[in-house]
C-alpha cells in the first residue's frame, strides 16, 4: 500500500488595501449620510475658522501698525510738561524749544500750548458747563510736518491767518463740535471770541491730544487768549540711529533747572503697546477656538460611534469575507479623517475669507500666516485621529458571527 502524504496549503494572505482604496471604503460612511457628515464637519469648521480668522485678523492689524509706523517714521519725541515735587503742573521754560534746536541730531522740533482758560463752545448758546472736553492749544506753524499730520478739510495755519482769529479743529473734536468740514462761515467760540475754522485734521496717531483739541496761532493766543507764551508739549524729530542718546538729554535740555519735571516719551512705543494688548486679546480667542474645535472633535467621535453602530451588519459581512481586524480599523480611521479634513478645509477657506473681507472693509493689508493655515490643517487631522481611534477599535473587534446576528 502506498502511503498518502498530505501537504499542508499555505493559507492565503489578505489582499491589502492600497491608500486609493482606503479613501474610497473610508468615503463611504460620507456618501451614505451626507448631512450627518456635513453637520459633524461643521463644528471642526466653525473652530478652524474662528482660529484662522483671529490670526489672520491680528497679522493684517500689525501689518497695518508696521505700515502706519513706516509712514509717520518711529524718530519722534515728546517732551511734555510733568509735575514739580510738591506735585503742581510744572512749567516749561519759554525757549525750551530754541534749546532743542541746538541739539546736532534734531531734525525738527516743534511745540504746542495749552490755553487752559479758553473754553471751546459751538455757539454762545451751549450751557458753560458743557466743554465737551476740549482743549485750546496755542501752535507753532511747523507742527504738522513735525507730528505727520494731515488735513482732512481746509489748510493748516499760515504766516497771516496765526495772528487772527483762525483755528485748526482736531478730527474728535470737529466730531463732538458738529463740523463737518471747514468754511467761512464755519465759527467756533474759543474764550469768548469768536474763530473761523480754516481747517479740521484727521487723527494724528503719534500725537494724540490734537485730536481732542483746537489749535490756534501762537501769537493771537497771547494777544486774544491770554496765553503766557510757555508751551506744554514739544515734539522733536531726531536721527534714528541716535534716537536713544538724544532721549538721555532732552529732558536736561528743555528744562535745564527741573529736568525731572520734564516727562519724555516715544509715541510709537505706545503704539507698539497697543498691539501688545491687542496681541493678549487675540490669544483669549484663540482659546475660544480651541475649544470649538475641542467642541467639533467630539462631534466628529460621537458620529463615528453611531456609524459603527448602525453599520454592524456591514462589518460582520466584511470580516465573513476576509477582511481583518486591521482593515476595518483602517477603514473607520479613514473615515474620521476625511470627516475632520474636510472641516478643517472648510474652516481655512472661511477664516481666510472672513479675514481678506474685514481687511479690505478697513483698507489694511490682509495676512493671513502660512503657518496657521497648516497649523489648522494638522489640528484637524489630529482631532480626526484622536476622534476615530476608539470607534475603529471598537468596530475591528466584532467578531464577524456577532455582528450578522444583530438586527
């Protein structure tokens, strides 16, 4: 008898799934409940945009600030008045600005007096009580070309209108007056006098307090006003690579018996401070963001779940046909995904738009940083894997038997 020799078959290997089927069997669970999906991927959407936007916003805002800067240049000086030791309102030598001419860096210097007495009113009409908080500043002729500023209505004043009635109204000021725009028959009352507004200025960002107030001529304040002919404010251009050493000694300079009653400062470093502030403001809502984005991660896992749940059947009859444990894992991984991939692609395009939109509204430049577009698109992709991970385990795990018998 001859004996029979049995020889063992190799078992066959899974077929493995190439990365195109994976996102065609991972696409699945999207095509079927199209609105399930759309939902889910909202919530990612609504958190990535609210982080672009807010990035993006902040970027397009100090890009504004470094144009602004670029424009008015960051070389200015202000040299106001202080308080003495007894702590009363200093007083600033008369030639206080004569002396900071002579410094060799200075470019330009020019100045500005308070006339506190003069009380601004629209009309004789207006109770006295209501100044509207603003100020009467006696100007030297030289002051827009120091402090950059610029005329939105009018002309600045002159050689002839500084010793007659005429006066510059600041933008927040010709607001609270009611005016419009400068005229002849445009007349404010400044101390009891009556002055025609020759002109109005738009904000001035490097010197702020002429925004609130109206600038006349320095010799009719003295004759009119009863100016004392000290000024309070002086602005100094220097150059910029000894900006720092001119600093050390303006203080000496324009006040040379009270230097500590001479306060000195840089107006674009209160600038750079407001975009500090902005910046701290601007990571509060980043951390809004992140937790709408926390808040559509869940979203995303709770629909993975229900999937795995209502595709029982599904999962039993691909392990009945040889799927593994490891491709249907693939496969629900693959899934979250693509669910969490298109919400992050959606929130991008809709923070991006959200931020060219309000930039353009308020005619800054619109940036919107590489890295916080990537940035999103890696969040939403770790979102969808931490999102998926448990509902693909739990999916691999039913055994082929038990997931045909459920109903």
């Amino acid at each position: 008898m001859m004996a029979v020799i049995e020889v063992e078959r190799p078992k066959p290997a899974p077929a493995r799934m190439r990365p195109r089927d994976v996102m065609r069997v991972g696409a699945i669970g999207l095509r079927t409940r199209p609105l399930r999906a759309f939902l889910s991927a909202l919530g990612i959407a609504i958190g990535i945009a609210a982080m672009v936007g807010v990035v993006g916003l902040s970027s397009s805002s100090g890009a504004e600030l470094d144009r602004q800067l670029s424009a008015l240049g960051t070389n200015l000086l202000t040299i106001s008045s202080g308080t003495t030791l007894m702590g009363e309102a200093a007083q600033m030598p008369v030639d206080a600005e004569a002396m900071i001419e002579r410094i060799g860096p200075v470019e330009a210097v020019s100045s500005i007096g308070k006339v506190g007495e003069a009380k601004v009113y629209r009309s004789e009409q207006i109770p006295e009580a209501q100044t509207g908080g603003i100020n009467t500043y006696a100007a030297r002729l030289d002051l827009p070309a120091t402090v950059g500023a610029t005329l939105r209505s009018g002309t600045w004043l002159n050689a002839a209108t500084e010793r007659y009635p005429a006066a510059v109204i600041g933008s927040s000021a010709a607001q609270r007056l009611g005016i419009g725009s400068a005229g002849p028959d445009t007349q404010v009352i400044v101390g009891g006098v009556r002055f025609t507004v020759v002109g109005v200025l738009n904000p001035v960002a490097l010197a702020t307090d002429l925004d609130a107030g109206v600038l006349v001529g320095w010799p009719v304040a003295e004759q009119r006003l009863g100016f004392d002919g000290h000024p309070t404010t002086l602005y100094t251009r220097a150059e910029e690579a000894r900006l720092e050493s001119v600093r050390g000694v303006l203080a000496s300079t324009a006040n040379p018996e009270a230097p500590n009653e001479v306060d000195v400062s840089r107006p674009s470093d209160a600038l750079a401070a407001k975009q500090a502030t902005s910046q701290a403001f601007t990571s509060l809502l980043l951390g809004v963001g992140a937790v709408a984005l926390l808040v559509g991660g869940v979203g995303v896992a709770n629909t993975m779940v229900i999937s795995v749940l209502e595709r029982r059947a599904e999962i039993g009859l691909r392990r009945s046909l040889g799927a593994t444990r490891g491709q249907i894992r693939t496969q629900f991984l693959a899934e979250s995904l693509l669910l969490s991939a298109m919400g992050g692609a959606g929130g991008i395009l809709l923070g991006t738009g959200v931020t060219t939109g309000y930039a353009y509204y308020s005619g800054w430049p619109s940036v919107v940083p590489l890295w916080a577009t990537m940035g999103g698109l890696v969040a939403t992709l770790i979102i969808g894997a931490v999102a998926g991970l448990y509902p693909a385990i739990r999916a691999a795990r039913l055994s082929p038997t038990e997931a045909l018998s459920t109903p």
